[in-house]
C-alpha cells in the first residue's frame, strides 16, 4: 500500500508540513525532528509523490517542449533531432525533465500553452518553431512563464530566443562562389511564406547584387525542406534550359535531391554544376558526390537554449537573442 504525507507524519508524531520541510531541506527544523522523520522514511521505503514535491518547493524540475505552428519536417529530422538530444542532455544534467506538447487543442477548439504549463506546473518551456505560428505561443511569450524559443524572435520580459545567423549562412555560400570565380547561382529555397528560407533568400540577393553576380529570377525556386521538392526544382532549373554554374539549396535534405537531378540529367557535380546545402546533417559525409554545406551548431543551439533557459528559471539576466556563427564547409560537391 501505498502511504501519504500524512501517515508518515503520523509515524513520525509530526505534522504533516514537517515532514515536507524534511524532504525538501527547507524551513528551520531540529536535528532531532530531522533524524526522527528520516528514519520513518528509510523504514517504510516512502517515496514522495511528485505533486507532493511540486506542491512544497513550487517547482516542478519539467520543461514543456512545444513544436509551434506548422513543423514541416518531420520530428526526427536530423536537424531537429541533434537540437533537441542537445538540450534534452543539458536539462537533464540540470536536474529537469521533458514534457512534450502537440499544438492540439488542451481545451477543445482553443489552444492555450500558459494554461497548460499552470496546470502540470511547469518551471519553462522551449519552442521549436515551425511556420504560421498560433497567437497562443506570443501569448506564452508575454506571460510569467520562463520561455526560449529555437529560430523565433520572442520579446517577454521571461523569454529569449537562439537562432544561427541566417544572414550569414547566405553571405558565406555567395562570398565563396565569387572568390572562386562562380557568378551564376541558382537558389532553392523552403517554403515561399517560410520566415527563416525568406531570410536566407534576401541575404542571398542582396550578397549577389554587392557582387555583381548573375542573378536570375528563373533560378529562384522554393521547395519545402523535403529531399524530393529539391529534386523537382532543380529539373524545373534544368528544363529552363539555363543552366547556372552552381546551386545553394537553404536545407541539405534539399540539396541531396538537387545532387540526384543533376545526375540524372547527365551533368557531373562539381565540374558541371556545384552544389551547397545547409546544415551539415550526417548525410553529407556518405552522399556522392560528399555535400558541401554550411554547418548550423545544433548542438551549441540545444545547450545555449538549456542553460538559457535554467537561468531565466533562475531569475538570472540573459540575453534576449542569442545568435550562433556559422560554418560553411566545403566537400567534394562544391570543390574548385
């Protein structure tokens, strides 16, 4: 049978408060009251709940995870995995513990995230966006909740948020085709309405422009992050019948298809046609040929988001945004 608070304050002739105070090494207690209450403990194998826990310290030691908006990728995709394994070792070592959120409904027909972190009494959550974000994330990001978010700007008094410089994943992809003497680029990028590809996107023609590089509205295309949209729109880039010198895909699971395209129209990679993704996922060391692309530190991300997110727990000051460099790696597919 399991036993409660209460019985054990009985066995321990003290009140039931006291024994809490003994659990959770709070209050003012005698070393006698300590000893006596421990001993009941260890002798009956109790073991406190976690709302009884919870209830005493007012900390639950649980992060709500939240996949926001529309996720276009799939949960295990490479990149999201690594982020998340990071961030999931980091809390841990923390003392923390993971509760995952679907974006469906708590209470049916409205969603409400600061509802649901009150109810299982959350310490703080982490976003993972996606696209179209629901208005019940900016209404977690204004309340007292402790929140971090991973590629979306927040603005709470509690919140921060943790990004790759995406304005500098496109400067570096332009600046190392112009100084290799490649002018005509063609891009693929995520979804046409996709904040983070829409960023990649303008820092890439602004980058072209500052060069004086060939760009060319036939060579801009949008897929969404899937290996086979990269592969349908580079053989809509090749059936154009212009053919750039190379091709920067937002996403290396995106580019993986454009490698495919490219070969089966015949063209050889990278003497024809150069190829550059985004991400550095595992695959890119086992594709043919090897993938060039610009590394996002998914696991930098995931330990800056867990302490981050500790600290504002904490009520310590933070950075509001946190940006993390870049770096473009040059394999087989994009070599000169």
């Amino acid at each position: 049978m399991k036993l409660t608070i209460r019985e054990i304050a009985k066995m321990a002739g003290v009140s039931p408060g006291t024994v809490s105070k003994v659990i959770n090494q709070t209050g003012s207690i005698s070393p006698n009251t300590i000893q006596k209450v421990k001993r009941v403990i260890e002798d009956t194998g109790y073991q406190p709940s976690f709302s009884a826990k919870a209830l005493a310290t007012k900390k639950s030691n649980m992060i709500g995870l939240i996949y926001a908006g529309e996720v276009h990728v799939e949960f295990n995709h490479p990149f999201f995995n690594q982020v998340i394994n990071a961030f999931k070792n980091s809390v841990g070592q923390l003392g923390y513990d993971i509760l995952v959120f679907s974006n469906q409904s708590f209470n049916i027909g409205k969603e409400d995230y600061v509802a649901r972190a009150k109810h299982y009494q959350l310490d703080g959550c982490l976003i993972i966006a996606g696209e179209h974000i629901e208005e019940a994330i900016y209404q977690l990001d204004q309340s007292d909740i402790p929140t971090v978010a991973v590629d979306l700007e927040l603005s709470g008094d509690k919140s921060s948020y943790v990004m790759a410089d995406n304005e500098k994943i496109s400067r570096q992809v332009v600046e190392y085709f112009y100084l290799n003497g490649v002018r005509k680029v063609a891009f693929i990028g995520g979804q046409e309405d996709s904040v983070i590809s829409n960023v990649r996107k303008d820092a890439f023609e602004q980058s072209m422009k500052d060069y004086g590089m060939d760009l060319r509205k036939e060579w801009m295309k949008y897929g969404n992050y899937f290996e086979d949209s990269g592969y349908q729109k580079m053989k809509e880039i090749i059936e154009s019948g212009q053919i750039p010198d190379a091709v920067y895909a937002v996403s290396d699971m995106m580019a993986l298809g454009v490698i495919k395209a490219i070969k089966e129209a015949g063209f050889t990679i990278p003497n024809d046609i150069k190829v550059i993704g985004c991400d550095d996922i595992e695959a890119c060391r086992y594709s043919d040929p090897a993938l060039a692309t610009v590394k996002q530190d998914q696991v930098k991300i995931g330990r800056l988001a867990a302490n981050i997110l500790h600290d504002l727990i904490c009520e310590r000051t933070v950075q509001k945004a946190v940006y993390v460099d870049p770096e473009l790696i040059i394999r087989r597919s994009s070599e000169m």
